[in-house]
C-alpha cells in the first residue's frame, strides 16, 4: 500500500522542522550555536552548557587519567561565577538580567533571561565560562558554603528518595552518588582538578550556546567572536571512563525513617542504558510512565479517587550515560498497596497490550507539550540546548514521537519494566 505524502518520513520531518524553526551553525572553535528569533517578543533567555555533570567521575587529558571526588561538577558550577575582578552576579545586576546556573547528572548549564542590554548579557555570560579563576583560597570559602547546601538536600525526603532508589538499583555507576556530592569529597578538590575539568569539557566542541526570543543567529555569534570562542582551537584528548555496571540490581529493598507527615515511596526500574542519539527509544520511556499512571489513565484515577496517592504521585524516566531508570514515586498511606497496583498494572499492559485510544491521547498530550515548551523564550532556549547535547534536535524528537506506534510501545514493554530490575523504597514517619 503507497504511504500517504501528508504521514511519509519526509513530510513529517518537514512539519517538525518547520514546528520549531530553529537556525544553528558550528563555528571553528567547534561551539554551536542555537538560535530561535521569536518576533513579536521583548525578552532574550540564553543558556550555554556543557557535556559535564556529576556522573562524571574519571576521564583521561592528553593521557593523563584523572579521578573526581563526587560532587565536582556541581562546585565548579558554582565557582564559575566568581573571577579575579568580582562575582558576574554584581554584573547581571547592572544590566537588569536574572541568571542562573543548575547542574545534573550529565550537564551543566549556565543561563540568563533579560528584557535589555543583550549584548552585554551575552558578554557577561562567555566570558565568565570561558576564564575559569580558582584559588585554595577561594576554594576552601567555597566548600563551607556547599557544604550547607549538602545538609539542605540531607534533609529532603524528595532527594533523600530518589538517591536510595538509585543506590539500590547500580552498584557500580556514579549516578548512585549526590550530585552536590559530601562534605568530605568536596573537601578534595583543589585548583589543579577543577582546570583539568574545564580544560577537558569546558572547551568550545563540548557546549553549546542556545538563545531564543528577541534576538537573531549573527547577534550570537558576533558575541562569540567578542569573547575568544568563535576561531578554531586545537582540542584536547579527552575520554571519559566509567565502571563496569553490573545487569542486576544491587538491592531490592530499603526503607528508612524521616520527619515526614505520611509514608513516601518509590518504584523504581534499572533500563538498559540508551544510546546517545537514539531519540525514538527516549520517548518510549518518557511515554511509559503517562500510559501506566498518567492522569489520563484509569489506574490514576482509581488510585486518586479512593484517596491512595495525592496529586504529586507521578512517574518519571531519567537517561544519562550508562544508566536508565524508570520510577514512580509518591506518598501515600498504603505505599506498598500503591506499588503493588503499579506492578500490576504494568504486568496487565504486557500481557494485553496498550489500549490504541489512551495511547492516542498520552501522545497528543506530549505533542502538544513539546509546541508549547517551543513557544515559551525561556523553554525553547533550554530545551533546544538540551536536546542538542543529546546529540538530537527538537525536531527529531517531534518526529520520533509522530512516527512511533502502539506496536512499538508494546513490543519495548516485553523488555522493560522486568519486575527483578526493579527496587522498592520506603520512608516512613519518624516517630
């Protein structure tokens, strides 16, 4: 049977093109640069990112081999704000900019959004990432001030959860560690490890500069040529190494106390690492979730209307180098009640099949998610840089989510979500 022109690969990688209409260009340094003119608004968010995030640990530079205590990643971010002529806070706050920086387990990403004075936003930004300044002086401040931040997450039954699931589920990967790391591995760091990071992952081939809203691709990039990363540079040798992870879980089961108001859990599943690149086999995961105990899904509404979870209870899927994992998490006063209906629920859909009509739903509800993170500055400029350091494009990931099928969603749930690479995790009230 011929295809129909309107539903051929062709014309749907037209459509998502055309859906995002977003311009890039690879400059000799090896920087990209991203950019989304968005006519009709007054602000301008940039992000300018790294391929570095607390997973990290081990890398080899020009031969050299380099271990990480936990938390590298995450300090550097930090430390990267502060220079020998001051903080680049005090220079956002001249020009009126709010800026920001977050790191995850596979990148650090450093942004701003202002209404004004883009140019010099931009300047602001390059230049501050691209002349790191470390001293032990600097460094030893710095680690008091982490060090609080640590307690803080110490004290989060939220994070508290998902690192326990995490060190149940890997033996071996990093991921198993906090992304701000411990007291006492920050204390290892000194100014020779951090420029051996920015020396081997801040370089220009491994970011990526990603803008949108009022501005234009050549404003960009003149702000690259003003600030030394726009002419080609010789790389260094860099790769990075991680552990041996072993195919099973490392534990099944933990449960712990907290001062919490009622019982937290979470259910979580070691997935086959997916490779970088692999858009389509992304958005089976992040579908998954929605088509098990999405909202529009009756076990949600079971569960909701009898008072079982509140409306936090959701499911997830988290995809970084080596390691996949796909948890569902809430509170609930009967949370292994809970969990036993999600495992249910996901041996019935195995068995039977995802109902065509909810699965029709769940991924018109993503589609339109995905136009809507586009025609938001500040999503656009994020997601469009995260997709790239995925080594995809927005529009790939719309054209993997329009071409996947029931068939395909079914066909990965026969490997997925195995009931022994799964880990259960409870906290229960301190009493």
């Amino acid at each position: 049977m011929m295809e129909h022109a309107e539903h051929s690969p062709a014309a749907i990688r037209e459509k998502a093109a055309g859906a995002v209409n977003c311009q890039s260009v690879t400059l000799p340094s090896g920087l990209t640069v991203l950019c989304r003119t968005m006519p009709g608004y007054s602000s301008v968010h940039a992000m300018y990112a790294t391929n570095f995030g607390s997973v990290v640990r081990e890398f080899t530079l020009n031969g050299k081999r380099i271990q990480l205590p936990a938390g590298t990643a995450h300090f550097l971010e930090h430390k990267m704000f502060e220079s020998e002529q001051g903080d680049a806070f005090d220079l956002y706050a001249k020009t009126g900019a709010a800026a920001n920086a977050f790191t995850s387990y596979d990148r650090t990403c450093y942004i701003f959004t202002a209404t004004d004075m883009t140019d010099e936003n931009l300047d602001i930004l390059l230049n501050m990432v691209g002349h790191p300044w470390f001293t032990k002086e600097t460094i030893a401040k710095e680690q008091g001030i982490i060090g609080q931040e640590i307690k803080m997450y110490d004290d989060s039954p939220d994070w508290r959860l998902l690192t326990a699931l995490f060190r149940c589920l890997y033996k071996s990967h990093p991921i198993r560690d906090d992304i701000a790391g411990t007291t006492q591995s920050i204390a290892e760091l000194t100014p020779e490890l951090l420029y051996a990071c920015t020396d081997a992952f801040y370089r220009p081939g491994n970011m990526v500069l990603s803008v949108a809203g009022n501005i234009t691709l050549d404003q960009a990039v003149e702000a690259c040529r003003r600030n030394g990363v726009y002419d080609a540079v010789e790389p260094p040798q860099v790769e990075t190494i991680f552990p041996q992870e072993a195919d099973t879980v490392q534990h099944k089961e933990t449960t712990f106390t907290m001062p919490v108001n009622k019982p937290c859990f979470a259910l979580g599943y070691k997935e086959a690492a997916i490779n970088r690149g692999d858009t389509r086999m992304e958005v089976i995961a992040d579908l998954l979730p929605d088509l098990i105990c999405g909202g529009l899904t009756n076990l949600y509404r079971k569960l909701y209307d009898e008072s079982l979870v509140n409306p936090e209870f959701s499911g997830d899927y988290l995809s970084t180098e080596g390691a996949c994992i796909i948890a569902f998490t809430g509170e609930s006063e009967t949370p292994r009640e809970v969990a036993q209906m999600v495992r249910n629920e996901i041996a019935r859909l195995r068995q039977n099949g995802v109902d065509p009509e909810l699965f029709t739903l769940v991924k018109n509800q993503m589609y339109g998610e995905m136009l809507a993170d586009v025609e938001n500055v500040d999503d656009a400029a994020e997601e469009m840089g995260m997709a790239f350091l995925k080594g995809r494009t927005l529009a790939d990931e719309i054209e993997a989510l329009a071409t996947l099928t029931v068939d395909d969603v079914n066909k990965a749930l026969q490997t997925m979500l195995l009931e022994e690479n799964s880990a259960y995790i409870q906290i229960d009230p301190k009493e």
